[in-house]
C-alpha cells in the first residue's frame, strides 16, 4: 500500500476543517474515526524491524499481529495466543514449537504462513537493526539464524542457545520486533538484500486490525480499518493521528471537538479542562522511569557515603505533588510496577539533614559536580530543586542544558557525571530493565556497552550480574518474581543509579470516547476496541 496518498485530501474527507475552526464554536469529528493529538515527530521508520521509537511503536502495534500477545490492562492473565494458537517447549527446554493459527491474511489477502514467520524473524536478525538486540538475546545471530528459526508446515520452530523462562522468551516475541511481515509482499519490493526494509519504512505488509493509509513525516498517520480482521472489524473505520508539538494547540482543538484525544497536555492544560463537562481525563500508568545516574568515574560520586546521600536529597513527594503532578509517581525500583516481579518499595525519603549528617560522618563538607541536562521542563525542573537541596547539604550542582542529541551522546560517552533523564523499557519482560540497571559484564571504557550501569561507569558486582542473569533462566515463574524482588532489594543500597518516579500518562479525550488504551506499562496504543458512544 502506497503512501503518497493526498494527507490534505484524506483529512478534508474526515470533515476535519482545523484550519478554520472557530474558537468557541464545537465541531464534531466523524462517528466512525478516531482523531489523536500526539507529538509523534519521532518517528523514522515503520519498518517492525527497524522502528524504535515510541510513535512508530504505537503504529506497528496496530498494523501488525505477532505470534503471542497480551492484554496491557490484564496483565495477570499473562501471554495469550495471537498468530501462534498454541505452542509447545521440549523437555531440555532450549526449543519452542508454535503452531500458526489457519485462516488468517495478510491486508495483501496472501495467507498469514509458518513460513513468514520464520522469515520476518530471521530478516530483524539479519537486518541487524536496533531492536535485532531483543532476538539475539537467543542466540540467534546472522549466520546461524536460518538454522536456528525453521518451519515445518503450519509450525515456527525456534532453536535458543540455553534453556530460557518460557515467559522470557514470550514476553520478547510479544514485542514489536515480533511483528510478522508479508514475505512474499515484501519481498516484492526489495532494494537488493535490504529484505524490503526501505519499502516497508513507508508501507505496511501486515495482518493487523489496521493497515497503513498514510504517512508524511511530523505531519499524521492514517490508518484504515480491516474489515477482514480475523479478531473482529473495528469499530473505527479511520484513525487519524495529528502531529501536534505544542500541549495549549492539542487543547484548543480537543476543546473545539476537531480532535478525538490529546495525549500531550501539560498539568496546567489538564488542570485547565477539569470544569468541561464534554471532556474527560483518565490515567494510565506506563512503564516509562525518571531517574538519576551517578557515573562512578567521578572521584566524589564514586563516594558510597555520596550514593547514599544523593538517595535523601530528592524531594519526592514535593517534585510528584508540583512540577510533575499527575503525570509521574514516586517509585525507586528499577522495574515498573506492572511488570513481572516490580516491587512497590520505596525507602528513600526527603531528609537533608540526615544526607548532610552521612556526609559529615564521612568527612565530605564540600564539593561540586556537574550535571548536563536534556531542555525538558521535567529535567530542567528536577535538577533545580535537586541544586537546592544539595546545597543545604553542601554540595554544589553545576547545571548545563544541551539539545537531546548532545547530552545522548556525552552520556553513551560516559562523560555526564549527573544525568537526569527517563528510561523507557524495550519488551515486556524484567530482564528488559534488570539488565540495563543492574548488569554490567564488562565495566572497561573501550567495551562499548549500551546498558545503563555501563553509561554510568558502574562495576556492577559479580553476584548481581550472575543473579540477572539467571533470572533469565529461571523457568517458575513464581521463582522467578522473587529472584526479580531480591535483585532489586540489593540494587537499592548500593547502587548508583537511583530510580525516582514512574510516568503516567494523562489522555484528554471527548466524554464519548470508550475503551483507549495507550498501551499499559508494557506495551504500545492500541485502537482496534475504541468506539464512540
């Protein structure tokens, strides 16, 4: 499916006249389309074997199925089946047999096939793109993928170097990478041995409840209905999502009914339409962790004393009831709550004095560090009040704005020697955040490591290392949570890298909006069960 569709012209036949909406006046969006305000200049490419930014996520989510799946507001009824009705492990637990479910096509009407799952398994490992790194946890690389994912008639046969949980490997199948791919559609269009992946940054080859109408960058995304989908039609015929940056123009046009939703609002804007009754707010708690890294090359935060110290200087319940109210929560563990094994502990509390009376027992009266920030009003806002707090304690916080670009690459350079910023996790898996936060096998500056602990020059120890990963391992689930639960209990007293609020997503939508979702803790939006009333 193209998408050089006229976006203007699309828009226009949803009877959307945002350009000449009249201020006060109510418009109306069509009965059977979704309209979205959303800040989705991130996206890059629509590629499930590319994408990894959160917009292009939402939109795979949506025109592709993968094998398994999961309800993201149930998460205890766990992995369910999708394109894989069953599946089977073997008794050395180092193989997994999914058998595909019959009957379901492509938007290209071509059969959804054992076969295109194994391909659009194997075209992400050999593609070697960003998300390839959640399949080659398995052992699957480009040279021995082809081997490693086979079919056998309407069967997937995946070959793992080790005998993972069962829920590990299911969890990172569930994910956006997992989406399966038309092969012979996609195929069709490749650009020598790019496996259609320049075709597919701009087209859709799925089987999901949606298929891809159109696509111009910092501009909107349509989606059509399938009214084939083997799961039920939507109730949506269109969605439309708007790229727009600023919260007060997401208001306006949700005020004036030219929009469904708005996902983007500041707490001021929420604030600013709790009295219209047209209007409502829901929270969702999503897995997204603000935090604070102490990179351990700096001689005074390599301090445990400081460590300890910087844990009582946050003013948590102040920063959550101000700058950050309804839109983050305290919570000081690696994982968020809504995974496997998130803990709701959270020991830390505001207390400068007794950080002051840790560092004076340690002999450390004085002392100034810099931190270098991302101009976001959340950063910027927390590493204010964390400036004043350090200095009652004597510290001094040298703050350095940079463009979001610059301060990724100091940090991934493990020059910031404060960062503040968020964590998003990859997969609905723990080990996708214990094995950033809390693993490090290789602490060398030369090794060129992307986990977090290695940003922050952390040595993780080797007990803690040996204990994420088995964790991996552990096929109880019940064993497992609590191996999840004790990891975390030993990265809160020593570690450098301090977890202190979890996001919630605040969506503003019109009163006859039912059933959104924009995707839990641990996964993406999902449209297909919105309706209107």
């Amino acid at each position: 499916m193209q998408n050089r569709l006229p976006l203007r012209a699309l828009l226009l036949a949803s009877a959307l006249s945002l350009a000449g909406a009249i201020p006060g006046a109510w418009a109306e969006t069509p009965a059977d389309t979704l309209v979205i305000a959303h800040q989705i200049d991130d996206i890059i490419s629509l590629d499930p074997g590319q994408s990894f930014e959160f917009s292009g996520q939402d939109v795979i989510k949506n025109i592709y199925d993968r094998l398994v799946d999961f309800d993201p507001l149930d998460l205890a009824a766990g992995i369910k089946p999708a394109l894989a009705e069953s599946w089977e492990v073997s008794e050395d637990g180092k193989t997994i047999t999914l058998t595909m479910r019959d009957g379901v096509t492509f938007h290209s009407g071509n059969p959804v096939r054992a076969e295109d799952a194994a391909w659009s398994l194997q075209r992400v490992v050999k593609l070697n793109k960003s998300p390839a790194f959640i399949l080659n946890q398995f052992g699957f690389t480009p040279e021995n993928v082809d081997q490693q994912i086979t079919f056998e008639d309407n069967r997937l046969i995946l070959k793992l170097d080790q005998p993972y949980a069962q829920s590990y490997v299911l969890n990172c199948l569930a994910a956006e990478v997992g989406s399966v791919v038309d092969k012979e559609t996609a195929m069709s269009h490749a650009e020598g041995e790019d496996f259609g992946n320049a075709w597919l940054s701009t087209n859709d080859a799925g089987s999901g409840a949606y298929s891809l109408a159109a696509w111009r960058p910092n501009e909107a995304v349509q989606l059509a209905a399938n009214a084939d989908y083997w799961q039920g039609a939507p109730a949506m015929k269109r969605v439309i999502v708007r790229h727009v940056q600023e919260s007060s123009a997401q208001r306006l046009l949700l005020e004036q009914g030219d929009i469904d939703v708005a996902r983007n609002l500041t707490p001021t804007d929420v604030d600013g339409i709790a009295g219209n009754d047209k209007l409502k707010v829901t929270d969702e708690l999503r897995g997204r962790i603000l935090y604070m890294g102490l990179n351990q090359k700096d001689p005074l935060l390599q301090r445990p004393e400081v460590i300890e110290a910087m844990k009582y200087l946050v003013d948590y319940k102040g920063i959550e009831a101000s700058f950050l109210k309804g839109q983050w929560k305290v919570h000081q563990n690696f994982l968020p709550e809504g995974y496997l094994g998130g803990s709701d502990e959270n020991p830390w509390s505001y207390d400068v004095e007794k950080a002051k009376q840790i560092l004076t027992d340690a002999g450390i009266t004085s002392g100034k560090v810099r931190t270098v920030i991302r101009d976001i009003r959340e950063y910027t806002d927390t590493a204010q009040t964390l400036q004043a707090a350090m200095a009652q304690a004597g510290l001094t916080l040298e703050i350095q704005q940079m463009t979001g670009a610059q301060v990724l690459d100091a940090y991934r350079a493990r020059q910031v020697p404060i960062f503040i910023g968020e964590w998003g996790p990859d997969y609905a898996d723990p080990n996708t955040n214990a094995s950033t936060f809390a693993y490090n096998p290789n602490n060398a500056d030369d090794a060129g490591l992307s986990q977090l602990a290695w940003r922050n020059a952390w040595a993780v120890p080797d007990e803690m290392n040996k204990a994420t990963v088995a964790a991996t391992l552990e096929g109880d689930t019940d064993k497992r949570v609590q191996m999840y639960l004790d990891i975390q209990k030993d990265y809160r007293e020593i570690a450098p890298i301090i977890p202190m609020f979890q996001k919630i997503e605040q969506v503003a939508s019109q009163r006859n909006v039912q059933h959104w979702t924009s995707g839990g803790s641990v996964s993406s939006a999902m449209y297909r069960q919105v309706t209107k009333e």
